[in-house]
C-alpha cells in the first residue's frame, strides 16, 4: 500500500517518479517555512516527508499523530530534532555519502580559489592586467600544511586530495580510531596544532551544541596571518563576527566560505565587501551526479521502512 509523502521543497521530477511508480501519493507543500509544513500536515496528514531545508521542531512533528517517517534531503540532520522523532515514534532517515564526493570537491574548489586569490584577480585584471599577472599575490598547494577538523565520509575525500596535491594532512576527529584515518594523514589529538601549525584549516564536522562557534576569537588568534578558513558545513561553526573582525584585520589571510551562519544571507553582511574572502551559496553538496544518488537513496530509505528494514537510520 502506497503512503502519502509531503515535499515542502520540490525534488528533481526523476525523484517523484520513482516514488509514484513505487504507489506513493506525492503532495507538493504550499512553501517549506514551519508555519507551511503546520497546515499541510493539518490539511494532508502525511505518512513521511522528505525535507531539504526547513527546521523541523517538536511542534511540527507532534502536530500529525499519522506520520511514520522524515527522509532528510541530504546527509546532515542539525534541523530535525531528532529526540522529538523518537519520542513520537518517528523513524528519522538521512542520505550519508550521497553528497560526500561533491562537498570534498567544493571544499578544494574554495582552497584553490583562496590560494590563487580569485576575488582580488577578478577584481583587478580587466582595469590593471599587468598588476593581476604580477603583483597579486598568489600561493601554491605544493607542501603546505592542511588541518582537517572532521575526517568522516567528506573530510576523508579531501584528505585523499589533499595528498595528491602533495599537501600535508593533519586531522582532527575525537570520535574516530586512529586505524581509520586514510593513509598519509597525520592523526592529531590536541585540536589547537590544528590552528598552530596549518596553512588552511578546513571544516567537516557536524553542527552540534559542542561544535556551534568551534571557531572563534580564542582559535582564530592561534592560526598563522597567511593561513586561509575554509568552511563547507555547517555555518555556525563559525562566530561570524569574530571571523568578520580577524579578515579586516588580517589576522588571517583568507577564507573560503559555502556556508554561512544566517541563510538566506542579510544583505549588509560585512563578508561581502572584503577582498579575502570567496563565497558560495551553500552549493556544495549539488551536482547532477549526486542528485540522482541522493534520490535513489532517499527512496530506498522509504522502501526500507515501509519493508521493516530501516536503513541510514538516524540514531
């Protein structure tokens, strides 16, 4: 028997065709803000939804007695609280590794784009070609240092890269044994060498109250004025005032940015004025490619559940 599945957010047509050749009733939400997702489950009562970016609280989820299961649209669950889900007996699924090639690909998007200094380049070449050729500085990836804080499905896919590119890898990660960190990586278990010793330190962690403004003041005024931030997970791993203050000031070199704290963003950001920063719109984890993976596995989640055989379970 088929179930009905609410989608405030649209998902590509491939991904709906599967779930209603599957028997499944797809109900397109009215919008995917909390007060959005309140009426539809007031009007439709749905067994599952499959949610990409609204929060999902207590309130919405003990406000439809019917619904079984949330299906996260992605690999990260900070928004979906996840002890109201089993408190109600809501089964919480999420889509690891779907995303993991392309976010590692984007975090060495934002080191490269940091280390040749687009921003200013782009800025400067069409006015002074000459000065962007010759005096705009620019940095190689060759044997510098790297500090991964996170070393999981992504921060492991850009260790690998990192390597390739010759780079030195340190990683950061308390919850994983040394035997599992991938060849070539320096296992490092006092996460301030992270911030002491690395010409870019790099974000793959999850956002949790443990984690929320890791980087701060404190850790900023330990890494090195050359050193570059880069952050392709959560933005609120980062006290962005405190990130704000150290890239005018130049306390660090740079930062290369998908993710920011407030999103959509506020128009009068300081970010958006400064030279020594590179954004992107929280774009990591998209691509075709992962696309259609993400969608196989958010309906083999589905079929898992509805089959008495949960997969991607979030515990």
């Amino acid at each position: 028997m088929g179930w009905k599945i609410l989608l405030p957010q649209e998902i590509m047509s491939e991904g709906r065709k599967l779930l209603e050749d599957a028997g499944h009733t797809v109900i397109d939400g009215r919008g995917f803000e909390t007060e959005d997702v309140l009426a539809d489950f007031k009007e439709y009562q749905p067994d599952a939804m499959i949610v990409r970016i609204t929060p999902i609280t207590r309130e919405v989820i003990e406000s439809n007695p019917n619904l079984k299961v949330i299906v996260r649209h992605g690999a990260g669950f900070d928004a979906l609280d996840v002890k109201a889900c089993h408190d109600n007996n809501v089964q919480a699924l999420y889509a690891p590794v779907a995303n993991s090639t392309s976010v590692a690909e984007t975090a060495m998007l934002l080191i490269l784009e940091c280390s040749r200094n687009v921003t200013v380049l782009h800025k400067t070449w069409v006015n002074d070609f000459y000065k962007a050729k010759l005096k705009v500085r620019k940095n190689t990836l060759n044997g510098k240092t790297i500090g991964l804080i996170g070393c999981g499905n992504i921060g492991s896919r850009v260790a690998k890269r990192c390597l390739a590119f010759e780079m030195n890898v340190l990683a950061y990660d308390p919850y994983k044994p040394a035997s599992e960190f991938p060849d070539g990586v320096e296992v490092v278990r006092d996460l301030d060498r992270i911030f002491k010793e690395c010409d870019y330190v790099s974000l793959h962690c999850p956002l949790t109250p443990a984690t929320r403004h890791l980087i701060n003041a404190d850790t900023l005024v330990l890494m090195k004025p050359t050193a570059f931030l880069i952050n392709t997970s959560r933005g609120a791993l980062i006290d962005e005032p405190a990130l704000i203050k150290a890239l005018q000031e130049h306390k660090i070199a740079g930062a290369g940015l998908d993710v920011q704290e407030t999103e959509p963003p506020v128009e009068d950001n300081p970010l958006y004025t400064l030279d020594n920063v590179i954004l992107t719109p929280h774009m990591g984890w998209k691509g075709l490619e992962t696309r259609q993976r993400l969608l196989s596995i958010l309906k083999g989640n589905i079929d898992g559940f509805i089959n008495g055989k949960p997969v991607n379970v979030v515990s």
